[in-house]
C-alpha cells in the first residue's frame, strides 16, 4: 500500500512569514496526526484528527498554527507568522483507527527553515 | 501529563555487541510503549511494543522489557548490526485514551564494524 504522503518536503521562509504543509494519510486511515520534531528530540504530537473532528489540539500553539482535515481524508498544517523556534521537522502520522495499539504510520516530514 | 525520558542520549557499540536503552515514564495510567526507530533523513518506523500485562516481549534480535512498578521500560538488542545505527524513540500512552504518544528524547546508537 502506498504510504503517508506529505509535501513540500523542505522549505524555507523568513520569520513573520506564513507556511502550508499538506499530508495524505494511507486510504482508509481514520486517524491522522501532525507532529513537530525539533533537531536532536523527539516528536511532539500537536493535534490528533479522527476524520475530520479534532480529537486533541492541546499541544498545538493556536496563536499560531492551524490545521484542518475538511473531508477526512488530506489535512494542511498551517503557521502564520512563523517564529525562528518553530524551525522542524513537521510529521504527519496516520493509523487505522484512535487507539495506542494501532500503529501510526509516518510521512517522510517537512523540514521547516525560519531564518 | 505524561513525560519520557530516554537514556543515553548516544551509545556507540562494536558489531556483535549488545546494545540497551532505557526509558522511564511519569503517567502510571500509561499502558502501551512502542518503540520506533529512525534512520538518518527517514521516517520513524515501529520495530516493537509492549502492553503494560506483559513484562517482556521479543523479536528476533531486540527485545522490550517493562517494570511497571519502577515505571521504565528498556529497549535490548542483541548482536548488533552496522544497519542497527539510527535514532531510537521510546514512547507512551494510555489505552483508550486516544493515541496520543509521547515521545522520550531519542538515543542515537552508533554501530562500529
């Protein structure tokens, strides 16, 4: 099967800026995550989707970022404006169904550069 | 909420050697602690877990051990390969809690040939 498609995967914008990155889950995966991986930790999980209702937002810096998944299905992650500390690695992540005991299969990331 | 703290940070081993790492966890409600494994410029990927009504499990050459009452649980792998070296993550969650992992640090294990 195909796996987690994520785009662009680098970019480079200059603080202040606002950024888009877009993930495609593995067809039929309810769930889909985004994580933000900062050089040298590892991932912070900022929201959690079940089709296309926001199951946790906790951790996601809403001043800021925004995601959406209208139809369940892609998703885009959006920062704006961008800050020098939000420079990352942005994972998605989809799994089956919500449950820890689902694996989460992740995309290749978005490196994200704020210079 | 929960926090993960994996150790070391970096491990260099020979090939053949045996390599461990660790990982305690605050959240004594956690159940569940996947492992995953990321090789440089890659993708995480899950090599093995541990559900909290076992206290080990294998696969082949890597094993997970949990302790439940000391809450850690560590990661072992056994006659260490050249392609064993990447970033290893531990992480945990509740079942039934949604899926929300939280990641330790990580653990950058270096193979020597």
């Amino acid at each position: 099967e195909a796996g987690v498609a994520q785009s662009p995967r680098y970019k480079i914008i200059e603080k202040r800026q606002s950024v888009a990155f877009w993930c495609n889950p593995i067809s039929g995966h309810a769930t889909l995550y985004w994580y933000q991986q900062i050089l040298g930790q590892g991932p912070k999980l900022l929201i959690q989707f079940q089709n296309n209702g926001v199951v946790d937002d906790s951790q996601l810096p809403k001043d800021r970022f925004s995601a959406e998944r209208l139809k369940g299905v892609d998703s885009t992650l959006k920062i704006q404006p961008a800050k020098l500390e939000d420079s990352a690695v942005y994972l998605c992540a989809s799994s089956l169904v919500t449950g820890p005991t689902y694996e989460q299969y992740f995309g290749p990331g978005t490196r994200l550069t704020v210079t | 909420g929960e926090n993960v703290e994996q150790h070391p940070s970096t491990l260099s081993v020979q090939e053949g050697d045996s390599a461990v790492i660790k990982c305690t966890y605050s959240d004594s409600a956690s159940n569940y602690f996947p492992w995953y494994k990321q090789e440089l410029g890659k993708r995480p990927q899950l090599i093995i877990d541990i559900r909290s009504n076992v206290g080990e499990k294998k696969d082949q050459r890597i094993a997970v051990t949990l302790n439940k009452t000391a809450k850690h649980f560590s990661l072992h792998i056994t006659e260490t390969q050249p392609e064993d070296s990447a970033v290893y993550f531990c992480a945990a969650s509740q079942e039934n809690a949604g899926n929300m992992l939280t990641f330790g640090g990580g653990t950058r294990l270096m193979v020597k040939p």
